[in-house]
C-alpha cells in the first residue's frame, strides 16, 4: 500500500511517498500558477522514476492521496474569484454589505477616510425571494415559486458562475432553502456553482453565514473545476484509490466533499502544519510549541499549548469574514522569494510581495531581477549554490549579486551589508509575527520551543529564536516538507454544528440527545458515502458556551451523553476553569448557557505515521563534514564547516557556526547555539 501527500505552495510543490513498509521519500517540483496540476503530477512522476517503475503501474498502487493547496486563499485575496449572485430572503439584501458595522478589519469603523467595503456579490445581483423561517424553525412563508424563478431569469441573463442562498434562520429548518437550492441545480445543472447557507455553516448569526457562504460560492468554480481537472488525470493514469483533500480545520475529506464546500479549502495546506509540529512535539517530549512554516511565498506561524492544537471560528481573510472552524495562525508576506524594495521614505523594506515560482529569485536564472530573501541568504554564504535541492538547481550568485545593487546602491551599502539588512528585517518580520501569536495572548515565549519548518525555515530559525530570547529551536525531520508530512498524522473526518441557544439552567437533555443523534447521523451517512464504514466512526462531542451576557464563546469538551443534573453542573465547571486557564477569572455567580453544539466525526487512520530512526553515532560529527565555507555572522566573515545532512548521526553535536545542508533545506546554527542531531534525524538547537 503506498499513500502520497502532495502539499502545492505559492512557490514549491512538495511530495512525500510512504511506502509499504512505511518508508518515507520526499520530491518537490516548482509550483505552476498557470495550471497547479502540472506541478502536482511532475511530483508524482519523480517518486515513480524513483521507484524505478512506469508510472502508470505506479500510481495504480498507490491507495490513497491526501492534497493541500492555497489556491483557494489566492483565489479569494487576488479576488479571481467567480462572478456570485445571491438568493436571500426578503428585506435582507444589504447585510452583506452592513456587516455589523464593518468598513475594513485593520482600522477603526469610526475612521471617515477608509473607504466603504465592497462586496463579493454587488447589489444588483443580490436578490430577494418571498420566504420566510422564524428562528424556532417554524415556516412563517413558504417559497414564492414566481420570486425565484423571475431571479433566477435575471442572474442567467448576467451569466453568474455561481448561485449563493442565504435565507434567514435556515440553520433552524433548511426546508426553504434546500426548495430554492433544488430548483437552482435542477435549472442550470453542472453550468452554474449552487450553495446554500445550512450546507456551509447551519449555525445562527446571518451576517457570518451569509459572508461565509458567499465566500464559499465565490471560490467554488474554481475549486470545482481544479478537482474536476485533477481526478480525470489521476484516473487517466490509472489511479484507483481516494483523493483526500486538508480542510481548513486540521481534518481531510473526500474531493467529493470539498467540491460542495469550497470554503472549506482556505488554508488548505498550511493547515497541516501544527499537526506536523504536534507529531515531532509528542516525540520530543514537548507540549508547549510555536510552530512557523516559512516557505518561498509566506510565514504561518501558530501556538500549541499544552499539546492542543488551537482552533477558531473568528477568522478573517482578507477583507472577508469566514466563520467555519479554522486552525487558528496567522499568515505573512514573509518567505524565501520574497522581494526588497525601498519605499517612499528611502528605507529598506522586505515583502509582502515575492518572486513567487516563476520568475522566482534572481539565483535561479529564470529572468528574476529584484533581490529575494534567497538572494540575501546565497551573498550570505547561508545556502549552497551547488545543491540547492540536492543540486537539481545550480544557483547563480551572481545574478544575486547584481539583483542586489538595486537596493545596495540608494542605500549605499555593499550587496554583502544589502543581503545582511534584508535577513534581519525579514527575521524581525517573522519574529513580530510570533509575538502576535505568543506575548500579547499573554503567553510567554521563553515557556515554548520554537519549531520551524518549511525550504526557507532552517536558514532563519535560530536568528528568530535569538531575536525573542527563546531557548530551543527544533529543525525537525522532512522540515522542508513540514505541511506534506503534517498530512500523513491528519485524522480523516469532518466536523458537524448545530445552533443550539439555551441557558444551562434550562437544559433539555432529551433534546440535547436529539441534536447530536441528528449529527451522527449525518456524519454516518457521509461516511457510508465516501466509502468508509460506519463502525470506524469516532466522535468527539463539544459545546460553545459562554456567560450570559457575553460576546464571545468558549469550546469545552463533553466528556459522553449528559444524562443527569449532575453532569450539567459538571459541564459548567468544567467552562468556568477553562474560562480562568484563558482569562485568569471566572464568573462563577453569572448564568452560563449553551450557543453552538459540534461533533467532530474522524476515522481510524489508515496507518500511523512513524519515522524510521537514525544510526547512532558519537558526539564528533567530523564523518559528516562536506566543506567550509565563508560567510557572514553578525560583522564577520568566518569560515564556516558546512556538514553533509544524510551522513549525522544521533548524537552528533554540532556547535556553531555551522551549516547543515540537507537535500531540500539549509540549517544555519548561529555561533550563540549548538545543535544536537536526534534519533529522528530532527535538529535541536540550544542557545548556549
């Protein structure tokens, strides 16, 4: 049995193979913006040539695929999205557009300069249906067929790509909007894209699941489309087994699934990696983690605490508010290719924007002219120009050279004192990124371990580390992969809500049974239908609760069926310690009631990831030595030991300044740490 993951990034399509005996090998290809499924199938066609078989025998054997991608976040920042209407109930047309307020997420609603937010779908092609639900679900309006039929004539006639239907209190009785989402299939078939709200985010709040299902819409055609496109090739080749694609809230389901629910495929990718940071953290021993995921495009940084990974429904992308369970990071232009450029003030700055995969940096010879980061780390001396991905890109450092006059020269620095500047700027950049995450949640980094992955992480973690007084720094195994390899630990599944307002004290326990029996049935039935069986099903039940009176809601688990006054009171114990571990107070004397009901509904995991332990050696690693090289510390040029990455062994201590060159990283160990190679094949840098 062979299982793939293929992680397609902004710059670098990554590739990891397990075998059947559970052996991992790693690929990567560069992205293809004009058709990401190029990059995809070149990753698949180097493990077959690896596997030195025909690819078509190759990719028959393979029984499952699991797929992260950002094309659904560009799609939606570069605003390529498809053109929406919109079906709501009557005298709601503008809450997509009044947004509680809103005018833009970074500044002030009060502020009479920023201008008025402009909607996916313009009020022209937002329409009106004579419906109406009241929030206990009962059908105040049936469906007024003649409203539904007279817009849908007007959205055909302005050949809308897809049909977006959020009618109110839907997640109460979807009776009307399934009515309207049939017609709509019924009418246009496969030309149009067609989502409802109560098949998005049945929960209560219109203007969150109105956006989110707009959103959803907006990005569904292409999402629809791309995996189309992506089944019929993999079949053409003859593959047999399951596509499986990383959901924006750390599980992955069918492609079937992630077609109905496009919206689902934000961060689809990056998603993976805290999971990748919570395997190496179990096997490290390490509970508390700030993991970032540095690429050639972008930094994701997130917090585990306490080995949990971190969720939330509070997210913004862009201009638009998804409400759908995210894992919770955050995201900046700060990656190897991204560029420097001077601004109007005359001062160097790095990013957001970036050389992306074509042209790419200047080093690579692909027609890039402006400095990178990848330029900056080459004058540097940090990355090998002769085996840059095991040496299938030889890189030009003198077209680094020359990229960087274009910031060295205003300045008047030298290119070496240019690429410096923009290491420690970037750096700076990624560190305030972690702050974010960390010290002003109230956290404290020192507490944590900072674990770095992605091509570009290894060159810049120690310097980050060093930056925010954090002491250890683990480099871990496939790091360059660090997204790809999070998948093969992601758990198979989908999580399932349902609005349920009452306060604790008034509790229905039979109803309560009711809901989450609807849930698992549901889930059952999605299971049955991506041809998995349901005695596998494992299910993980919680509740959003907060204070009465309260804004914002806390998740807490519930621990099986609550069957008495008892477990109530329990249940609410349980959130007022949550509440104080957050907040350091609770409200003890204040009600506490129950907003949103979850189930989150996995499988058993067709295997455990392990990794394959390396050769113990002794403390030297003189065996591993490969070169010296001269580069850049601080104001020195130093020659630094450069050690070959396939040839350490567990317990190899490596003090700094040293390079490790991996096939599809570099480490660079600062003279202030030293590094310790564990019998993962992870590196552990400590600040001495």
């Amino acid at each position: 049995m062979i299982g793939i993951t293929i992680d397609v990034g902004g710059t670098f399509t990554d590739c990891l193979v397990m075998d059947g005996e559970g052996r991992l090998s790693q690929f990567k290809a560069s992205t293809t913006p004009e058709d990401r499924g190029k990059g995809f199938m070149e990753c698949i066609r180097k493990a077959a040539h690896a596997a030195q078989m025909d690819i078509r025998d190759f990719v028959g054997r393979v029984d499952y695929i699991i797929h992260g991608t950002t094309m659904a976040t560009n799609a939606l920042l570069t605003e390529q999205g498809a053109k929406v209407g919109m079906l709501t109930t009557d005298g709601f047309r503008d809450e997509l557009e009044i947004r509680r307020g809103f005018k833009n997420i970074r500044t002030s609603m009060y502020n009479l300069a920023v201008p008025p937010y402009k909607p996916l779908v313009p009020r022209y092609l937002r329409l009106l249906v004579g419906e109406r639900t009241l929030y206990t679900g009962e059908i105040e309006k049936p469906v007024d067929i003649a409203s539904v039929n007279a817009a849908l004539d007007k959205l055909e006639a302005e050949k809308v790509q897809a049909i977006a239907i959020c009618f109110l209190h839907s997640y109460a009785n979807p009776e009307n909007e399934t009515l309207v989402a049939d017609i709509c299939r019924k009418r246009f078939k496969d030309k149009v894209y067609v989502t409802a709200s109560h098949e998005i985010l049945p929960v209560s709040g219109e203007y969150e699941r109105f956006s989110t299902t707009v959103v959803s819409a907006y990005i569904g055609p292409i999402v629809s489309d791309y995996l189309f496109s992506l089944e019929k090739r993999l079949a053409d080749m003859g593959f047999k087994g399951s596509l499986m694609m990383v959901r924006s809230d750390g599980l992955v389901q069918s492609a079937e699934h992630s077609r109905r629910q496009a919206v689902t495929l934000i961060n689809s990718g990056p998603a993976a990696a805290p999971t990748a940071a919570h395997f190496f953290g179990r096997m490290l021993g390490q509970e508390n983690l700030i993991s970032i995921d540095m690429g050639g495009t972008s930094l994701d940084a997130s917090l585990i605490r306490k080995g949990d990974i971190p969720t939330t429904t509070e997210s913004w992308v862009g201009d638009e508010r998804v409400a759908i369970k995210m894992v919770d990071m955050h995201s900046i232009g700060a990656g190897g290719g991204s560029l420097g450029w001077i601004d109007s003030l005359g001062l160097l700055r790095v990013g957001p924007q970036s050389a992306g995969a074509d042209p790419g940096p200047a080093c690579y010879g692909r027609g890039g002219e402006r400095p990178t980061v990848t330029d900056a780390n080459v004058l540097l001396g940090y990355i090998p120009t002769d085996y840059f991905l095991g040496g299938e890109i030889t890189l030009d450092a003198e077209r680094s050279r020359q990229a960087m006059r274009k910031v060295a020269e205003p300045l008047k620095l030298t290119e070496a004192q240019a690429a410096q500047a923009m290491f420690k700027i970037v750096n700076s950049l990624m560190a305030d990124q972690v702050i974010e995450q960390s010290t002003k949640r109230g956290y404290d980094v020192r507490d944590f371990a900072l674990i770095v992955g992605g091509g570009a992480g290894g060159a810049h973690g120690a310097s980050i580390a060093e930056l925010l007084g954090i002491p250890t720094v683990i480099i871990p195994k496939y790091a360059a992969l660090y997204s790809a390899l999070g998948m093969f630990a992601m758990d198979e599944g989908r999580e399932y809500s349902r609005s349920f307002m009452v306060r604790a004290d008034k509790l229905d326990l039979k109803q309560l049974a009711s809901l989450f029996q609807g849930l698992t049935d549901q889930a059952v039935a999605d299971l049955r239908e991506s041809h998995v069986d349901a005695s596998e099903l494992i299910s993980n039940r919680t509740a959003q609760m907060r204070y009465v009176g309260q804004f914002h809601e806390i998740e807490v688990p519930l621990p099986g069926e609550l069957k008495s006054a008892e477990d109530v009171q329990a249940l609410q114990e349980a959130f007022h310690a949550r509440h104080k571990e957050l907040y350091t107070f609770d409200l003890r004397g204040r009600g506490v009631e129950f907003r949103i009901l979850s189930l989150r509904a996995t499988v058993k995991r067709r295997r455990e990831l392990t990794l394959v332990p390396l050769a113990r050696g002794q403390a030297d690693p003189k065996a591993a030595l490969k070169r010296t090289r001269s580069c850049l510390f601080n104001d020195d040029w130093i020659e630094t030991p450069c050690y070959d990455g396939a040839k350490l062994l567990a317990g190899n201590l490596i003090p700094g300044p040293a390079i490790i060159e991996e096939e599809a990283t570099t480490i660079v160990i600062p003279e202030t740490f030293i590094c310790s190679v564990d019998a993962s094949g992870s590196y552990l840098l400590k600040r001495r």
